[in-house]
C-alpha cells in the first residue's frame, strides 16, 4: 500500500496499559484540573467489585466521588437522560466511564446531554454549536468496542426501534486506562462476543472503502492478536498476557475505524440488538464470516492482506472467522438470537438504514442483503 501524501491522523487519548493502570487515575482528573469524579458504569461492574476498585483509587487521593450504575446492557435515551440529571445534581467533576461499550457511550451522551440539554437527537454526531462536553476519562473493562478511542456513542431509542449516534469532537476521552485486572471479572460468553467486535472493527475497517497506510497498520495488528489470544482468554479468565493482549487489540481497531467507519456487519449487528435486544457482539458473530465472504471480491488485495494476519490463505479467511468464533462458544444462528424468519426483509431494511453501511466495499441491494440474512438463519 502506497503511503498518500496528505495523511491525517485524527485526535486519540492518551493511553496506558498494564497492571493496576487504574491506579493512575487521580492524576489525570488532576491534570484536567477537576477535583471530583462521576463515575459511570453499570450494576455488574459494581457487584463484581471493579467499580468499587475504581472509587476507591479516586477518593484515596482526596478526590470526591460518585459513581452512577444505572446503564443498561444497551444504553437507552432513557439511560442517559437520567445520568445526565445525575451529572447535573452532582456539580462540576470529570467524567470517568468505567466498563464495555454500554457505560462508556452512556457516560459520552450524558456528558453531551448535560451540558446542552435538550432532545438527544439534537445531539446527532456532526451537529454544530454543540457546547463541549465535560472532560472524560475511560476505563474499558471489556477487550471490545474500542470506544475509548473516538467521540461518538451509539444509543438505543426502544420508541424508534433504532440506533441513535450521538457524539462531539469534546466527547472523546482524553485519557484510556487499560487495565487487565479489571477485565478477568468479564464472564466467558462476554469475552467471547468482545473479541468478536473487536475481530469484526478491524476486518470491517481493512475492508472500507476509506483506508489509509495508518488505519492498515492498526487493523493488521488487531486481527493479528484476536487470532492468537481470543480462544486462550475465553477458556482461562486470568491469562492475564492475553487479556492485555485483547484489550491492546480492542484499542487499536477502534483507532482504526474512527477513521475509516465500519460496515454492513455492524449495520445488521445494530439492527438487531435495537429490534431485537441481541447483545451487540453476538448480533455481529452471528453474520460475520457471510459478511466478510460477501466483501471478498471487492477487496481482494485487501482480504489477501488480512488473511495473511491471521495465517490464513485468502480463500480460507471466512472459514477461520467461523472458526474462531466456535472455538470460542459463539456460532449463533439469527434463528437461534429469537428473530422471525418474516422478518428478515424488515431486518435487511433497517440494516440499509444505517449509517454505517455506507463504509462497506459496495452497499449490498436489499435482495442481496436478504439473502445473507436467510444463509445465517
């Protein structure tokens, strides 16, 4: 791949990997010159202990402290509504999001609903004359969604039955704390699905129309080490190596797909868990080799590549994606995640109504995506 002459690197948090990262936490809500933290997260992190390791680091220091659990598995307007009441009550603090991809995209709409109000749609990624957004600070404790890594968040509206994209440049975290420990609380369906997504960002990515040399770069590495590690830290919780390994590649495909946008396997994937409540990393296992075998012959050299990361042949990537995913406990079947075989011209309907299949290699006719959706039935 030739290096184009104009490249542009978008913002990024700065980041920190390792053991007991969350330890760092005091200095950087200093260093964004706050003396509180509002914690968010949800009810599993708490009752696992991992929120309460997260306070305690904070208020050991002098800093004062709320934590905030009310975030569904899929965060909903009414989700973040009342966190932004919340944030509101609590008074001037940094934002500290701790958990997978739910809590972190709440604790981004909150901070952008607290400080605008008004209806969430108003607050559509790209809408103009927003006011900045409270600093944040994310604390992933799943190696999936990369969402650390830009300033969007995708939100549930039950009314609409749809996704809702909701974000600002302010919303990005301006610090992402990797922290291994954190994670071996994740149970081993969870972990299974994150790896997924996270399989899934990078392939999606590599396979976008918009790539550059710097995106490539990050996704190749990301399917390198879900190949390696994914399996290992589903079958042990506490391969500590591998858990840093996942959360490494999580961080860097989300890199890359806030530049280049993802694809028609996220597209369904959204689809479902907003018709249908399927969490996000299972909707995505149960469509993605078909998806990456449909985008094949657009993007062969580009397949070629990504193959070649996971040790593959070309013709053989698919395969692999599938197997990995039953290596891991997780082949669902769209019959099996409870959708109606008559739905699936709807489900292909709001698929095509998604943003983020105008990212895909081609956008598939709505017959084409059909069919994908009747072969993973």
């Amino acid at each position: 791949m030739a290096v184009e002459a104009a490249l542009r690197i978008p913002p990024r948090p700065e980041m920190v990997l390792g053991d007991d990262a969350v330890d760092d936490l005091p200095e950087f809500v200093r260093r964004l010159g706050e003396d509180a933290a509002f914690v968010v997260t949800d009810r599993g992190l708490v009752d696992a202990g991992v929120a309460g390791r997260v306070a305690r680091a904070l208020e050991s220091s002098g800093l004062r402290c709320a934590v905030h659990d009310d975030v569904g598995a899929n965060p909903s307007v009414a989700d973040v509504l009342a966190g932004s009441d919340a944030l509101r009550s609590f008074g001037r603090a940094a934002i500290v999001a701790v958990g997978g991809g739910s809590p972190i995209d709440a604790a981004k709409a909150m901070a952008l609903h607290a400080a605008n109000g008004g209806p969430l749609e108003a607050l559509a990624y790209g809408a103009a004359d927003l006011a900045p957004a409270p600093p944040l600070i994310a604390v992933p404790t799943t190696a999936g969604t990369g969402t650390e890594t830009n300033g969007f968040a995708v939100i549930d509206d039950p009314a609409a039955r749809r996704k809702r994209y909701v974000g600002h440049a302010s919303a990005l975290p301006r610090f992402a704390v990797l922290d291994p420990v954190l994670s071996t609380s994740a149970p081993q369906r969870v972990t299974a699905a994150c790896g997924i997504d996270v399989l899934a960002h990078a392939v999606e990515s590599l396979q976008a129309r918009t790539g550059n040399a710097y995106s490539t770069a990050l996704g190749l590495e990301a399917v390198r080490l879900v190949m390696a590690n994914l399996p290992a830290v589903v079958c042990d919780p506490d391969d500590r190596a591998g858990r840093t390994a996942m959360l490494l590649a999580a961080h860097l495909a989300g890199l890359a797909f806030a530049i280049t946008g993802l694809g028609t396997a996220h597209a369904i994937g959204h689809a479902l868990s907003a018709r249908y409540g399927t969490p996000h990393g299972v909707a995505l296992a149960a469509v993605l080799p078909l998806v990456v075998h449909m985008n094949a012959g657009e993007r062969g050299p580009e397949t070629a590549r990504i193959a070649a990361a996971a040790g593959v042949a070309p013709e053989r990537f698919p395969d692999a994606v599938a197997a990995l995913e039953e290596r891991s406990g997780l082949r669902p079947s769209l019959r099996e995640l409870g959708v109606p075989r008559r739905e699936l011209p709807a489900l292909a309907d709001a698929a095509l109504a998604d943003a983020v299949v105008d990212n895909a290699p081609r956008v598939p006719s709505r017959g084409e995506l059909v069919r994908l959706l009747e072969a993973a039935f």
